[in-house]
C-alpha cells in the first residue's frame, strides 16, 4: 500500500502533464516482479504506472529508461505495445524514476495449460505468441533508432559474464548446479550470426490479449530487452517445454497434442517458417543458457526477498526455485 503522500505528489504531477483532472485512485496490478506496476484512475481515464522498487538495488537491474524507450520506438510497427505518455527521472516525485503509459484492458493468461479454453482456443494463442515473438526478431532495430540500443555480436560471452557476476554479487548461497553452468557456458559457446531486437522476457504471462478475440494487443515487461540474438530469445520461451507446472509455469508432461498445445517441436518448426531459418543446430546449449539466466533471475529475486525489498509477495517462494531450474539446465548441458 502506498503513502497518501505517494499518491498526493502523483496525483499532482499528473494534472500539471494534463493527463487527470482532480484525485486519482491507485491500485497495484499482480505481477511485475521487478518493478512495482500499477493502475491510475481518474473517471473514465485509466493509466498504468511502472517505477523501479525502493531500497538498494543491484548495479544495471530495473532498467525502467529503457523499457520506455523500447516501447516509445515500437509505436505504429507489427509488435503491438501501450502507447508511452510520461517518463520522469525525478525521485523527488514518488521516491524513484517511473513512466507512465496507456492502460490496455484485455485478457492476461498466467497459467500456460490455458485451462479456461478450448483446444482450438489455445492453438490460437500459441500461434499468436509466436507470430508476435517472430515479429520482434524481424524489425530493423536501425531504422527504428535503437542501433544504440545494446552491442551488436558476443551476446552470450556478455550476457553469462553479467548474470553470472549479479548471482555472486547477490553475495547468498549459490546453488551447485548454478555454480556448474557459470564455469560450463562460457566454455561452450556456439557461433554467432545475427543480432535482432530481443525482449529479453518473451512469455505467455507478458502478453495482453484481446478482451474477445485471441489476439494479442499488447507485449510488456521489455526491462531486459536489448541487441542480441533472437535465437536465446526465442529458446527463452521454449523453456516452458521443459519445465513441469509444479515447477514454474511449464507444460512439461502435459497432454499437449490433447489440450490443443503444439509440441515443443512444432512450435519450433512454426517459428522457423515465419524467420525463414533453422533454429535447432544448437538446441541444448540454448536451453542450458536460458534454464541458467532464469536462475540467476528468481536467485536475485531471492536476494531482494531477503533483504526485504522484493516486489512480489511470491518472492521468496519464487526465489527459492532457482536452483532446481539450475539443475535442469545442467542437465541440458550434459
């Protein structure tokens, strides 16, 4: 819950940008991780807010600059996102950085078995998801002003140096596994031959879709998006094929062919017809990688629960997986 005084500064800033007239209501939205996430009304008119967590943070993390700028440059292209409004640096206002954009009011599905659809429903909506994620790969990030955006090449060389010095700079217990695939992924790095717009966090539970039809009109949560190879984006999803529901958020050992739901196989074969490219040369290495990126995540994820600044009240329970999907991404490595 947050201060009269939080919601007195906001309410104040937001009538001198012209976006509100008179007192606003604040209610935070499930989810977001990372960055507290939440609704602004104001009669008819609905926003959304999106600021960094308070406390202190790990160096590079909560990168709210930059997912304005991703989705303020996506504006009017095939990736559907919320049309920014306001980005604000000054902490004077509500204690952090923030920004302010449209509120999309549709369908948001967190569980991937999709149990309130029928089968040609979730047929759909995998299809839909990855027409939008092989939408993103296909954008020309130059023409589009984000050529600055990230560094073109040596993605996975950077990416596992970054996450595996946020897991030790967490300074808690590392799980054995995550230990293992930080000396093992640097080792085995496959080459390189492109480099997209990534998100970073391509999920099922990022996406908005319509309010009746199945499509999706909105991509969110873009804090890890930078330049880097589509081919760890894409994979990234794919995850949810190899990860049991008990788990976190998979389909593995579901009935899949009777629920409506492509095969990790099919989905796959699916993308590589919309990109016009093979994708599976270095399968295992890719989901190795990822299995150790969503690690070291929910591990920092576990850190802010510790030291009690975590957003989620699902943190510390989120946190604590990160070792058993270490270990399932060791078992990739092997």
């Amino acid at each position: 819950m947050q201060s009269p005084a939080f919601q007195d500064s906001l309410n104040s800033y937001l009538n001198h940008l012209g976006l509100t007239k008179g007192a606003i209501e604040l209610s935070q939205l499930t989810g977001g991780q990372s960055n507290p996430t939440f609704k602004i009304s104001n009669g008819n008119s609905h926003y959304v807010l999106r600021k960094k967590p308070s406390g202190v943070l790990l160096p590079s993390a909560h990168a709210i600059d930059r997912e304005y700028r991703v989705m303020k440059a996506l504006a009017n292209t095939d990736v559907p996102v919320p049309q920014m409004l306001a980005y604000c640096e000054d902490e004077g206002i509500i204690g952090t950085a923030f920004f302010i954009m449209e509120y999309l009011d549709g369908r948001v599905f967190a569980d991937q078995s999709l149990p309130s659809l029928l089968a040609s429903e979730r047929q759909k909506v995998y299809e839909q998801m990855n027409q939008t994620i092989a939408a993103i790969h296909c954008l020309d990030y130059g023409t589009l002003g984000l050529d600055t955006f990230g560094k073109p090449g040596n993605y996975f060389a950077r990416q596992i140096a970054r996450w595996s010095r946020q897991v030790r700079e967490a300074n808690i217990a590392i799980p054995s596994s995550l230990n293992k695939l930080m000396d093992w992924l640097p080792n085995n790095i496959p080459p390189e031959d492109e480099t997209s717009l990534i998100h970073g966090d391509f999920r099922m539970d990022n996406l908005i879709f319509h309010k009746t039809d199945l499509r999706v009109i909105g991509v969110l949560d873009w804090e890890l998006s930078t330049l880097g190879n589509p081919l760890a984006d894409f994979a990234y999803q794919c995850m949810a094929w190899r990860i049991p529901p008990s788990l976190w958020r998979g389909i593995q050992g579901l009935d899949l062919a009777r629920l409506g739901i492509p095969s990790e196989t099919e989905y796959i074969a699916m993308y590589e017809r919309k990109i016009g490219r093979p994708v599976s040369e270095h399968w295992s290495f890719l989901m190795a990688y990822n299995l150790f990126r969503i690690a070291a995540i929910l591990h920092g994820i576990s850190k802010r629960a510790i030291d009690g600044n975590a957003n989620a009240s699902d943190a510390i329970e989120n946190g604590s997986k990160a070792g058993a999907l270490a270990d399932l991404g060791w078992a990739c490595a092997q």
